[in-house]
C-alpha cells in the first residue's frame, strides 16, 4: 500500500535517489527545512520502507563483471513445487541479478552478469541448465546500454535542482 507522502517527503527522496549518501543537512538545505526535521522525515520514510536501503552501486565493468544478458526462461510446469524449487535456486545464483516472473509465452526473465562469454557458457551448462523444471532457456547478450537508471520517476522531479 502506497505511504502518504507530501511535496517535501517527494523531493527528499528525489535527492536520495540520486545520491544515497547526502546527509541530512545537506539535504534539508536543498529542501529548504532545518536538519533535524529532515532527518526525521527520512527516518520515518526508511521505517515506513519507502526508503528500502541505502547502498553502493558499483560499476560493474570495473569490478570485471564485462557481460550482461538476459535470459528467458519457461518451465515444464507451473506446479507449486516445481516454482518453488526454481525460485529457491535461482535465489542461490549471484551471477542472477534479477528475477521477474512474466505473463506471456515466458515465464521469468534473468537478468545475469559474468567476467566474459566463457564464463556464461559455463555457468549455462553447470547451473542454469540444471534449474528445477526448465523446459526452454533462451539467453541474449547485452551489446551495449542505452540507459541505465534506478531512478523511479517521482512527481514533481522535473522540478528539483539538479545534484
């Protein structure tokens, strides 16, 4: 369920977004509000988990991470079981970024990094192959990244100052 959130909760979270280790002050200085209050209302948005962490994203060509691909997945069936057990595995892959579950002719949607092809060739034959209930594994390679955000697009953003 969506939290009331009001014009200044909005643009608070605007900035965190785009810098998750402003301070409290510097951010209450951009909204205009003393530190304090402001940092009780990002309190109160992390306690509420609208705010769900605050992390570090790394670049992950620098860390050797150079492939990207996605990959669609479909399953012999669509028991409880056999969801359960490809979730549950899936959970114990780190090279898997992301898992959706999809409406449609397929029925999840990874998203995997590895250091290079070989190495996605043998994560494929070693583990994905093997995954509980996969009936078709079908895997694009990311050439290249148009955009890249994880930015949600909040009201009012197109009126904040820019970080």
């Amino acid at each position: 369920m969506q939290k009331e959130l009001d014009g200044l909760d909005w643009r608070i979270l605007g900035l965190l977004q785009k810098d998750g280790s402003a301070t409290a002050a510097e951010i209450a200085e951009k909204v205009g509000l003393s530190q304090s209050p402001c940092w009780r209302r990002i309190q109160r948005l992390e306690e509420d988990q609208v705010i769900k962490r605050r992390v570090a994203l790394l670049d992950r060509k620098a860390v050797g991470l150079n492939v990207m691909i996605f990959s669609q997945v479909k399953l012999e069936a669509h028991s409880g079981d056999t969801l359960d057990d490809f979730r549950a595995s899936i959970r114990r892959i780190p090279e898997v970024q992301e898992c959706f579950v999809l409406m449609g002719q397929v029925d999840f949607l990874l998203r995997i990094v590895t250091k290079d092809i070989e190495a996605y060739e043998q994560l494929f034959f070693e583990k994905l192959s093997k995954l509980p209930g996969v009936r078709e594994l079908n895997s694009m390679i990311v050439v290249s990244t148009v955009k890249e955000t994880t930015e949600l697009p909040l009201p009012g953003q197109a009126n904040l100052p820019k970080a």
